[in-house]
C-alpha cells in the first residue's frame, strides 16, 4: 500500500467513523503482519515474502556461502520462504527476485542504493555485530555535499562524515577518502557500510583519531574504467580539481599528505591503487580492498609505467595496506598478481583478509580493522 | 539483477574474457533497457514494468486526477504499461502493485522513504518544475543527526539542512521546523519534498533569507497522535527537551521566538497547530498544511482548552499561515472547520491554498510560498 495512502486511509477511516459510515477497508492478507527477515533463536534466519500469485521466487545475498541464487517454497497461504543456515551476527544484504523480476522487500525500510537500483540489507544483532550498530555513543554527522562539477557538466554529490563534536573542536581535522565499489555509489558507505556508526563506535572506544570521512561518488564518468593511470577517468580530475578543494572550503579539514587516507574497495580499490601509484604525493596511506588489476592491466602497468611503479614516493606512504576478502574474494587473484608486481619493483605494502567474500561484510570489517591505524 | 552480482558478474566476465572461456551471460529481457517513466512530447507519461508472469499489476499515484490505483495493460513480449494524461512538470510519486504485492520500480533508484516503506518518484522537466529541480546554483548542505533520546529511551535522528555558504557565515542564523505527515518521517522532505533544492533555488533568486532548516521524525512515540495539547504525544517533548537544544548546541542558530518558525502537513500539521495554541511563546511563525483537527478534537478544544484559544500570546505571532490542498484536500473540511473554532475565539491568521489535493505537489510548493516570508 503506498504511503500517501497510508494517511488518506487513516484520514477517510477516521472521518468515516466521524460520519457513521463504513470506513473502505481493503482485506485482510497474511503480509499484513508478516515478518520478512525473521532470526530464529538458533541464529538461521527465514526469509518470507507474500505472492500468491507468483510462479517462481529466488533470493541471493552474501549470507549465502555461495554466490548462486536460492529457489523459495510457497506455503498453502501463498507466502514463499527459505530458512538460511545459521549466521554471525553482521549487517546483510539480499534480493528477492519474483518471477523474473527484481522486487524490493516490500517489508523492509533498510535499503542500499546503488549505481544501478536498490538491494535490501538487515542486521542480525549480537556481539559480533556491534561494531557495526546503531550505539547509545555519541555521533558524527552524515551530510549530503551537492555541487556542480564542471569536469563532467552535470549535478553531483558526495557524502561527508564528520565526526561527534566536530562544531566545538578547536583547529583542522584529517581527512579519510572512503571509495564505493563498481556496483554501488556515494551513499553505500553509509548505507550498507555503516561507515558513520563504525566510526562513531571506534570513537567511543578510544580507538581511532577524530577524521573527517569523505565519500565520493566513484562514476564521474559514463564508464567503469580500471586502467592504470590517472588521465582516462575523469574521476581522478573530479577528485583532485573539485572534490578536496571544497571539502578543504566547507569543512575545517587538513589537506597535507600526511593528514590525508585514500580506502576504496573493489573498482573503488583500483582507484585507491592508482593514487598510490601515480599520485603518492598527495596520500599518507591509502588502502586498496578486495581489488587488483585485471592480468591486461598488470602487462600494461609493467610495459607502460615502469617509471612509476619506480617512483620513491610510493615508500614513503606510511601505510600502503592490500586487504583481500580471502580466497572466495572474486579479486583474489587479481590481488596477489599485484602484490607479485610490487614486490618486484620493490613496492612495499602491508597484507591483510576478512575471509568473507567480495562483499560488504569484509568491507565493513577492514573499516573496522583499519581506521585505527590512520594518522597516529 | 543484485547490485553485489553486477560488479561480480562484471568481474566474472572480464576474468573469462582473459581466460578465453564463454562467460556467464543471463538472457537478455525486455527489462534491460526498459524506460518506466517516459514522459512523451505531449506530456503524456508512460509507465511500464516488466512482469511476463503476473496476472494484474496495478498502478497509483499522486499524478492521478484521483486517487484510485490505475489497472495496466500487458503486452505480447511482458511488459506492462500506462499512459497518463499530460502532467505539468513537477516531481511525482508513484507505486506498482504486481499481483497484490506493492512492488518498487526495478528501473528507478529514486525512492521516498516513508514510516511503513517507500514510494518510487520521478521529475518532470520543464519550467513550472524548476523550483523544485537541482540547479546549477550554491547548494546548502544536507545533514542526517543521529542522538539517543531519553524521551523514548531509542536512538533517533532528524536531517538538518544549512544554507549554502553556512560554512563561511558569521553570526547565527533563524531555524524552520519543517515537519513531515504521518505516513512519511524525517527523510520524506528532502526526498520526495525536495525541500533542500527548493531553498537552495529561492536563496540563489534572492527570495529567502538564509536559514537552517530541521526536519524531525514526526513519531517519537508508538501512535499517531492527534488529539489537542502537547502532554499525550512524546513528540513535543522530544522536540522542546532535545532536538532544540541540539539543534543550538551542533548549529549556529538562534533560539528565540521571533527567529524560530514552524510549518508541518497533515499529522505535522496537526502539531503545528499544537504548537500555535499552546506553545505560541516559543514561535514567531506557523504554517500548518492541509490539516484541521477531527470534530471530536474540535469540541474537545473547545470543551477543555477554551482558555488555551485565548492565550494573547497566539495573535503574537508574526505569521500563522494556514494552507489547504484545495477541496479534493481531504483534510479540507477539518481545515474549514478550525478556521471557524478560530474565528470565534479571535484568533488570527492567514489563509492561502495549492489545488493539488493532499499530496507533496501541494507541500513543495508550500513551500516554496511561505519561505520568503519568514524572518523578513
């Protein structure tokens, strides 16, 4: 039922009650009380959504150990469900798909826009979630920044943490750059990848120094670009010509190399790569994940940028930190044929691994796991 | 197709591609390069979503020239469509519902949230709608602020919205309390309200002074208030106990009566007349939109609070500007109703009206009305 119908519903049956007439009340269904994404007590979750009508219902998400897409049963009331194996308390994300089409979970507000749609994600609450929770600590403030790029003559935006008692701290703040992956765009991170509630929890802790986290939107461009090299994407314009000038305009924000971070995961990690490699002058560390140049890429990097990978600036970042999803990281190759690169052109990188795939919950724990390292 | 499995499959198939295997392609639908929302040159809209499987999909929205969901037409390759008639260029909401089950469009990323789900929207382009677009003019920023309530024992949060150039200001500014209705919550101004483009385009026309504009979330307790006094309901005590004093403590606003305004529609209406009759010290400008309270909520106005309607301090305020969505309004006749109770007890205000019913249409340009009249 559509929202703005919600309150003409709740109006009419009011003003209907008022007048003694019979408010229009549409029929009862079993989705009016029905619970999409119900943890059970031995942490299995059931995954339920009504359509009596539907022939075919499929979900996936990276709960699922594999990437493949799991067939749901429908019951005599024409609600079809599927019961997960147990999971660790975390934050997921997952899409119903009913009779070929992508459908929303028409129970579940929680939502991670993309750069092509919408999937749904839910928290499964527990200990090992609560990095990643909604705490009684105290909180930063997530802006939405608008401006108008003239690198690519169109309206964009970026997102912009800053961090609890940012108005009455005294004096500039370092910055951390917080790329999405190909898939998704500048509100994933604090969206799905509750990149402000970690921060706010890693605070409260006495675990990280306060930064302002920037998140920028990673398709300038009309394509997915992964060269090496920062002349083909406009991105890196954008970033360098736009974005850190006016975060250095609207926020008290240091802007020396090493007061500034560069994370990006997956395409957002190539991104990281080439500010390492072809810009190292303008990053203290910088933090690809769950990325690595495609083999093309790696022959094109050794042929063509030889000087670069040979540039001294690179050791001095000081930290350049390669984290992997683990072996079912779809980049995982990619990975190590980089760290092979490196190594022979004397690159030095520290290794990390989330062993959780090519998904937002390794992303997630490398933020968690990384934050604590910058600018101390 | 999942956002995770785009960048996976992305990656799969450039993987493939270098190993000379055949990737992985999913059969192309007539989903791929569906348009749901085609505005055609007559200003006609054509609506479509692909559903080869379903045996009804309906269609409504606030376009509509009345209230009723619209049945759709499948064609021969499973898309079905509506044409509209011709709309004037504005920003309109809308949902399908796929055999019963309320279904977002899979084509468009751009989503009301709202306190029981979301809505799809889309903008008309075109003069008449440039008021509400985003421009190529200063933006303000738009913040989301988490805090833990004591009022309701839960974290909660509003958005906050500061004018362009806020950053470089001297001085403190004047704060508007725009408050949503009860269907939505406290994103649904500055998504489908617009509400942030909309001051930025009257700031750039020099018809708005600068001002910091909060949106709260309109239910801080469990029920859908809407009785007369502000004892029952949470809500006003959340607002005057913790979002004022955090909005003056993380902002540079002023705080007194003649440079604070508050304007609300529907259930926020209903609180915004709550706040004029029985907080009138703390404003110096109302604006309730299309509301009115129910009849019983009138004679129980009058029954109890009659000393209340003769509090001098309500004909103290500069502004209290009563707006209607014209007679399909279907809070019009509560409207007409308060107008009357308020009449008798001499209290004063302004009437004005936007004939497009009880519906955002109306609200944005509310808006867009009332904003350069305050503080001036």
């Amino acid at each position: 039922m559509k929202k703005i119908n919600l309150v003409l519903f709740f109006l009419a049956a009011l003003v209907a009650f008022v007048v003694n007439a019979q408010p229009p009340r549409p029929a009862p269904t079993p989705n009016d009380t029905l619970n999409s994404t119900k943890v059970l007590k031995d942490g299995r979750v059931m995954f339920s959504i009504y359509a009596p009508k539907a022939s075919q219902v499929t979900l996936s998400g990276d709960f699922l150990k594999e990437y493949k897409p799991i067939q749901l049963v429908k019951n005599d009331i024409g609600v079809w469900s599927y019961t997960s194996d147990a999971v660790t308390p975390d934050v997921y994300s997952y899409d119903f798909v009913v009779d070929g089409v992508k459908t929303l979970d028409p129970k579940n507000v929680l939502l991670k826009e993309g750069e092509n749609g919408y999937s749904n994600y839910f928290e499964v609450s527990g200990p090992e979630s609560a990095y990643a929770s909604i705490q009684n600590v105290p909180h930063g403030n997530l802006q939405k920044v608008w401006f108008f790029s003239k690198v690519t003559g169109k309206m964009t935006r970026f997102h912009v943490y800053t961090p609890p008692g940012y108005e009455k701290m005294k004096g500039k703040l370092p910055v951390l750059y917080l790329q999405h992956g190909g898939g998704d765009n500048d509100a994933s991170w604090s969206t799905v990848g509750r990149a402000n509630f970690i921060m706010d929890n890693l605070y409260a802790a006495r675990k990280a120094v306060p930064m302002i986290v920037v998140m920028p939107m990673g398709h300038p461009g009309a394509g997915f670009f992964m060269n090496p090299g920062i002349d083909e994407d406009p991105y890196y314009k954008q970033m360098f010509d736009e974005i850190m000038p006016l975060v250095a305009e609207k926020f008290r924000a240091l802007t020396d190399r090493y007061h500034t971070a560069y994370a990006g995961l997956s395409m957002g990690g190539l991104q990281a790569m080439n500010m390492a490699l072809f810009s190292p002058q303008r990053f203290g560390y910088v933090l690809p994940l769950s990325t690595g140049y495609f083999p093309p890429q790696i022959k094109l990097l050794e042929e063509k940028y030889a000087d670069a990978l040979r540039n001294p600036e690179i050791n001095k970042l000081k930290l350049f930190w390669i984290c992997m999803g683990g072996q079912k990281d779809i980049a995982y190759q990619n990975g190590l044929n980089c760290n092979a690169l490196f190594d022979k052109f004397g690159i030095k990188y520290e290794k990390a691994n989330y062993d959780a795939g090519h998904t937002f919950i390794t992303w997630r724990h490398n933020l968690e796991e990384f934050a604590p390292k910058l600018f101390k």
